[in-house]
C-alpha cells in the first residue's frame, strides 16, 4: 500500500473505533449501524474512484450493507455492475481494487455483473434476488442504477417470491429447532431473530407495500402500536447483535454460553436476587424473540390476504367468531370489546374445530392487544375458569393452543406464575430449553401417550394413559411442576403450592387437588428413587409405595416423570433409564395391589424363571448348584432372571477357576454392552475395572459388585462406547480378552488423568457443577451411601473408584446416573475407615480433590454429613 492508502486507512479505522467507543457507552445502535456504513461508502467511493473503475461500472451495496446498515465484524457486500461484458483491462481493474479494500481491512463480498446476467441469475437464485432488491447507489451513473432497479422489481414474480420466501423461512425455521427459546440462539437466523423482520420487509417491498415499518403502517398493514414495539424489539435484538460482534471479535450470531456474561456486561445488564445477568440478558431476548416470531406471522399474513386474497362467504360460530377462510375471525373488529370472555373462548374453539387451519392475523392481534384485560377480575370470572379447564380436556389440540396462547403472551396472563418463568434460563447442564417452553415440552410427551399414532414409541405409557381417568389432571401436573424454578427455594414444594391454589379457584374436588398436589411436589421422587436406590431391597419398594399410596397416584407419577424427563434434552433419556424407571413402576404397583415383594417370594419366582432359561439352553438342574450354592440371597433379588441364566450359563463349570473369567454381550436394554467378570477377590479390583474401561474410553452405565460366599468377586457392568463407530462385536471380543489380561496382571493402579484432559462442552465450562460428595450410614448401618455430584466428563468413574481404593473401600453396587452434563453418582461402601469420623472426613477431602484438582486450595465446607468446594 502507498501512502494513500494508509491515509485512508487510519482514517476509517479511526472512524469506525469512535463509532464503537460511543456504541460501547450507551449510544443508540442504529447510530453504530449507520455510521459503520457511511463511514465504509467513504473508503469505498474514494478507493474506486481513484482505481479509475467508476468510468466503465456502477458500484452498488446489496443485502444489509444495502439496507445502510452494517454490523462490527459483517461482510460489505457489494455489486460491481458492468456496462458490457468484462474485458481483461476490467478483469485486472477490478482485481486491483478488490486486493487493496482487503488489504485495507474491509471484509469485502463482491460480484460482477452486467444488467442482463443481474436478471438471469434473479431469476435462478431467490437469494442474490432478495440480496439486489435492498440495494444502494455507491458511486457510478445514477440513471444507471435507476434502470438496474426497475429492472429487478419488473423480473420478479410477486406470488413467486412469496412463496418461495416463505418456503425458505419455513426452512430455516426447522434448522433452527422451530423455536425462539434455544439456550445457544442465533440471533440472525433463528426463529425470533432478525431475519424474521427482514423476511418481511422484502416481501412488503417486493409486493409494492413499502419497505419499512413506518410505510407498512401507513399501508394498514399494522398500527401505530405495534410498529413501536416492532422497533424495540429489533432495536434490542440489534443490540445484543452488535456487542456478540464486538465481543467475540469476528461475525458471531451465535450467543453461545460462552460469551453471554461478556454481552450481559457489555450492555449493562444487572443480576437479580435469583438471576445472573446472563439470564436476564436471555429473558429480554427472549421476550424480544417473541413478540418478533408474532409480528411475523400477523404481518405476512395479512400481506398474503393482500396479495391473493379471496373473500369467502363467513361461517357464523357464534355472537363473537365466525369461520372465514379456514381461518378463526372476528364477526367484526370490536367483538372482543363486547365479549372479553372470548379471548379464552377462542383457544377452545381452536381445539373443538379441528377444521380450523388457524387464526387470522386480524384475530391474532386482536389477542394480543386484548391481552391485558386478562387481569385479576377476568381470571376470577368462573365462566373463565371453567373454558380454560374445558380447553384441557379436549381430545385434541390442547398442546397447539397452549403454545398459541403462550405465544400470544395470553396464558402468562391468565397464569401470572407461568408468565415469570417465561424465558427462564436453566443451567442445570442437562435442561436445553427455557422453563416455559421445558413445560410445553413435558405436556407434549403426555399428550403423545394419549394418542394412538404414538403407541408405539412408549407401550406401557401409551396403555396407561388409555385408561386414566381423568388425563387432564396430568397436564396440570405438568405445566406446574416447574413453575417456580428461578423464585429461589424448593421449587417443588413452591409449584404444588401454586397448584393448589390453581385447582381450588378453578373448582376441582378434593381427590383432584389431592393428586395433583403430590405429582407437582413429588415430581422428581420417582426418578431419584429408580437411579439412586437398590431396587433390589424390598425396604426401598415398601418405602415408596408407602409414600405414593395408591395405584391411581403411581400411575400418574410414572406418566409425568417418563413425560418429564424426555422434556429436559434428548440427550438425557435412554433406554436404561427407561428400564430402572419402569422396573419400579411395576415393583410397587404390585406391591399396592395386593402382591408381595418379600424376598423368599420375590427369590423363588427369579430362580424358577432361571431354571426355566436354563432347560432351554440343555443344562440341567444339577449343572447350577455347583454355583448357586455360594450365591446368596442379595445376589439373586439384586439380578433379573434372564441375567442369572446367563452368569450360570458362563461358570457353572468354573466355579473354582484360577483365572479371571470375562464374558460380554449385547445389553438387552438399550445401547451397549453388559460385561460379566468372575475372579478371586483382590483388592481394588473395582477400581481397575473402572480403569481398564476409562482407558478404552468406555462409560459405565451401572455396575453391581457380589462376593460369592467362597471368596469370588462377581461383578456385573454396564458400558456404553458414547455412538462412536466401533462395531460392537469386536468391542465384546476385545473386552473379553483384554480386560481378563488386565485383570491377571494385577499391576497397581494407573493415576488418574485430570479433569483438564479431558474436553468439555461450553456449556459445562461455563456453568460447571461444584462437586459435592455426601456420605451416611444406610438404614441397616452396616454399611454407607456415598453420593457424588460432578460434572460429567470420560474418567469421573475411575478417578472416584481410585481414591475409595486407596482408603480399602469395598465398593458393593455402584449406580451411575447421568443427567446430560451433570453426574450424580451413588455407592454402597464398606470398610475400617468409614467408621470414624476422621477416616470419613480424609475420604471426602481426597474425593474432592480428585474431582476438582484446581480447586484444592479453595475452601472445603462441611455441612452434616455433606462436604462441597
């Protein structure tokens, strides 16, 4: 570059840093916006000018550099339009000028073109078209650029292009999870982000109707109303767009968890007593996502009603709505004045008239305009309440209005609790949605087990819902159960409180509120019992059929929890979870239906099964004593049938082998590999199983450790290969042969690998889990419980299994439970050190530490019997 150059290029840097600092101050975006691209026409004419290409081209900006704004870090998109044809001295021209605006710092996006490819390539491609129709005049001829105008408006065909940008969005939408309320959200191409307001203004501009907000309003496309909060909301959304930018240093539309304290600073945006700035940050957005994802619907259908519209004759459905174009309108523009009680009544029609393809844009703001009648006065009317319990109980459509009310911001008003956890964060690592849309969630899973299009998906679920009485005591159960998430306290017990007074202003008798009562408090016991406790040990099942009562209430339990958990991520359930869930379900409902889970029972029919297995497989009843005569009780109540069948199968015959025996095949539940290993007892041999399995990259899913009363160690695990392509009947062939090695050996314990080894995901990076380990004595105080929460990661097993091998622990059944990125594992342990305080107290520490090495030198409290960092 010559000296020029640098000039000019100190010059906009210059310019373009001042711009940012009073941005960075509180100055308006749209300030920043427009500044960022005078200052880059400036470079712009001046560079072209003097490479002397203004004789020969017009230079124009298309896209958002068009539109006269321009982002920190986005492209400058400009075309480059010939009067002919491209000679080599244009070819060359054009090169040099390019090079120099790269070398001096702009992002350039160019083209090339004449007027007639222009056209041809419109035609072709729906984008470059859109990219041209929000185009500006750089430098060059302006009759020129007048001609390139209209001739792109006049190449276009208007019912063409909005279906084919409506197809695009619908498009785009589905590649961004169909929603405005994921966790990481792009805000320029996600549903609620800005593409959804420019998506209209094209089309408005390219239907001849304006091509802003103020000339849509004029039009009568939308009132004064909602043209202000149309502008707020892309102002906002502009906002945290340009600091995304700025922060991360580079075009990023992605507000990933990693930058979302950073842009919460950058805009000044302050904590609350229960939420981070980062959070109120994500519920403004959220909330401005919204009310775009809303204007966009109403403004494009009301310009395709302009645009193709036909008049059909209305359908009267009573006083208030009528059916007009397979839509749901109004009889006329004041008749929700009249009848206030129809902006509830409306959902319910939407549900009893499945013929209904949806609302009409003049309806759908008129709700939302209407929505703030939905007071205190309007939510104790009886005929409310009794058309809002009316619109659960409908056999269809209940989940598509729920969403259309949320959506319309109708039910945060008709629920003022469910309004607050509206774009409510969670960082819990294992929930990937917001509060309000986890809710929508679960009631979408209840509601799938009503249908029988779905019965395949989950039998038992499906079955039961088919005959529960009353489903819609569920959905209420669902859409409180978190509804004070975020308030600070127990979340549950602050929901059924909720739930309670929901059910009795709404008229529900005692029994209903009664149920409805427990699911919302005891929503979570269910699934903490499943994958926390024994269920092997009858006490456990007598203890939660004592808490549950009845069959009706476990029933319904089993329904919301299974709902529940496959509404928090898809990566959370599996079909382990699936079975230790059900396996309880059907334990207990025995239990409270008359049957017994006492051991000699529960011990004769498992042995009697896996006799029946055995025949089949040709071995006789004398074949087995020789091992079962040294398994003892625990052994068989604590294994299934079919798994005793097959631990037969494999050592009857090796009942005294000298050598570690090692057998895998295929889970029967679920993805994975059950392995089997039989051996002398040795010490620590817990601890380096877990390591030959950390070493192979193998997760433990669950493992059950036995001391046959002869001395052998008969342990069971289940592990799973985390989807990696490996073909699993070579994993089971190298387990069985390296892991008998490894066990052979018996060389002593590899250390384990840090936690910083090992990736982690942004999201646990940037909420980890502070690790806790609890211990207490079981209820027979023999033995002790250790709890340990952490954040997930490959190792976490091996590096507990170590520290507790260190101290002589024996470990005697592990339970593994993964919920996304948060681990929450329980151990039933024994040994000398657990039976004093000191001894205790060394195990926690070391488990800490081995679970959080940079932060040994934090403080460790202690509160009970639970020790965290």
């Amino acid at each position: 570059m010559n000296d020029v150059a640098f000039k000019l290029r100190d010059r906009w840097q210059q310019e373009r840093a001042g711009l940012i600092d009073r941005f960075k101050t509180g100055g308006p975006v749209d300030t920043l916006l427009r500044g960022l691209s005078r200052s880059v026409d400036r470079l712009l004419r001046e560079v072209a000018e003097a490479s002397g290409i203004t004789s020969r081209a017009t230079l124009i900006a298309v896209g958002g550099y068009g539109r006269g704004e321009l982002f920190p870090h986005s492209d400058v998109d400009v075309l480059i339009l010939l009067n002919q044809p491209a000679t080599d001295d244009d070819a060359r021209t054009i090169e040099n000028l390019v090079s120099l605006l790269w070398d001096l710092g702009v992002p350039l996006g160019h083209s090339v073109r004449t007027l007639d490819q222009c056209i041809g390539e419109a035609q072709r491609d729906i984008t470059i078209l859109t990219a041209m129709l929000e185009s500006r005049l750089l430098t060059g001829p302006r009759s020129r650029y007048a001609t390139f105008s209209r001739a792109i408006v006049e190449s276009l065909d208007r019912e063409v292009y909005f279906r084919a940008k409506l197809l695009e969005q619908q498009h785009r939408h589905i590649k961004y999870d169909e929603a405005p309320y994921s966790l990481e959200p792009n805000v320029k191409e996600g549903p609620g982000g800005l593409r959804d307001l420019q998506v209209v203004v094209w089309i408005a501009r390219a239907s001849g109707y304006g091509g802003s907000w103020v000339e849509l309003e004029r039009g009568g496309f939308i009132t004064t109303a909602e043209a202000l909060i149309i502008r707020r909301s892309e102002r906002r959304i502009k906002e945290i767009r340009a600091r995304l930018h700025l922060v991360t240093g580079r075009r990023e539309d992605r507000l990933v968890f990693d930058v979302q304290d950073a842009v919460a600073q950058m805009s000044r945006v302050h904590a609350t007593a229960q939420c981070r700035p980062s959070e109120v940050l994500m519920q403004q957005y959220y909330r401005s996502a919204k009310v775009v994802t809303q204007m966009n619907k109403i403004l494009l259908q009301n310009i395709e009603h302009r645009l193709f519209g036909r008049e059909l004759e209305a359908r009267v459905i009573d006083a208030t709505f009528v059916a007009r174009n397979e839509l749901l309108d109004l009889a006329d523009e004041a008749a929700l004045q009249r009848d206030p009680n129809g902006i509830l009544r409306a959902f319910l029609i939407m549900a009893q008239h499945r013929e209904l393809k949806g609302m009409s844009a003049q309806l759908m703001r008129a709700l939302w305009h209407a929505r703030v009648r939905v007071n205190t006065s309007y939510r104790r009317d009886p005929a409310n309440r009794a058309t809002f319990i009316a619109l659960l109980q409908q056999p269809k459509g209940v989940l598509h209005e729920l969403r259309r009310m949320n959506d319309l911001s109708v039910l945060g008003r008709y629920l003022p609790v469910f309004r607050r956890i509206v774009g409510q964060m969670q960082h819990d690592l294992f929930h990937v949605y917001t509060v309000d849309q986890h809710i929508l969630q679960v009631l979408r899973n209840l509601r799938r087990f009503t249908l029988s299009e779905h019965a395949h998906e989950y039998p038992l679920c499906s079955q039961l819902m088919a005959d529960f009485d009353k489903p819609w005591l569920l959905y209420i159960a669902a859409i409180f159960h978190d509804i004070a998430k975020g308030r600070g306290g127990d979340h549950s017990d602050l929901g059924s409180r909720d739930a309670r007074r929901f059910c009795r202003d709404h008229g529900l008798d005692r029994a209903d509120i009664a149920l409805v009562d427990f699911l919302v408090a005891q929503h979570l016991s269910l699934s903490q019992v499943a994958q926390k406790q024994d269920l092997a040990d009858p006490a456990v099942i007598e203890r939660f059929a004592a808490r549950v009562k009845d069959e009706r209430t476990l029933i319904a339990l089993y329904l919301l929890t299974v709902a529940d958990i496959r509404g928090t991520s898809p990566k959370v359930w599996n079909a382990w979870k699936g079975k230790l869930l059900e396996d309880l379900f059907r334990s207990t409902r025995r239990l409270l239906g008359g049957g017994t889970v006492a051991p000699t029972a529960v011990l004769e029919g498992r042995k009697q099964e896996a006799l029946r297995i055995l025949r089949l497989y040709g071995l006789s009843d004398e074949a087995r004593d020789a091992l079962w005569q040294q398994l003892d009780v625990v052994y068989f109540l604590r294994h299934s049938a079919q798994d005793i069948a097959w631990h037969t199968r494999s050592l009857f015959s090796k009942v005294e082998s000298t050598k570690p025996i090692v057998r895998a095949r295929l889970a029967r539940i679920g993805e994975g590999a059950e392995v089997l290993i039989y051996v002398k007892d040795q010490k620590g041999l817990f601890a380096r199983v877990c390591g030959y399995f950390d070493s192979r990259n193998l997760s433990i899913l669950d493992a059950r450790v036995h001391t046959t009363r002869h001395g052998y160690a008969l342990d069971t695990f289940l592990v799973t290969d985390h989807g990696r392509a490996r073909h699993y009947r070579e994993l089971l062939s190298q387990i069985e042969h390296e892991l008998a090695e490894w066990i052979a050996k018996e060389h002593a314990l590899p250390p384990a690998a840090p936690p910083e080894k090992y990736r982690q995901s942004r999201q646990s990076r940037q909420f980890p889990v502070s690790p806790t380990v609890q211990l207490q004595p079981d209820e027979r105080g023999s033995r002790h419980l250790l709890s340990v929460v952490a954040t997930d990661r490959l190792g976490l097993l091996y590096s507990i299994a170590r520290v507790l091998a260190s101290h002589e622990v024996e470990v005697h059944t592990a339970k593994v439970l993964t919920l996304g990125e948060r681990a929450e594992d329980v151990f039933l342990i024994s040994g000398p050190q657990l039976e004093s305080p000191k001894g205790q107290f060394a195990i926690e520490r070391d488990l800490l530490d081995a679970l959080a090495p940079a932060l040994q030198s934090s403080a460790s409290v202690i509160s009970g019997n639970k020790i965290s960092v």
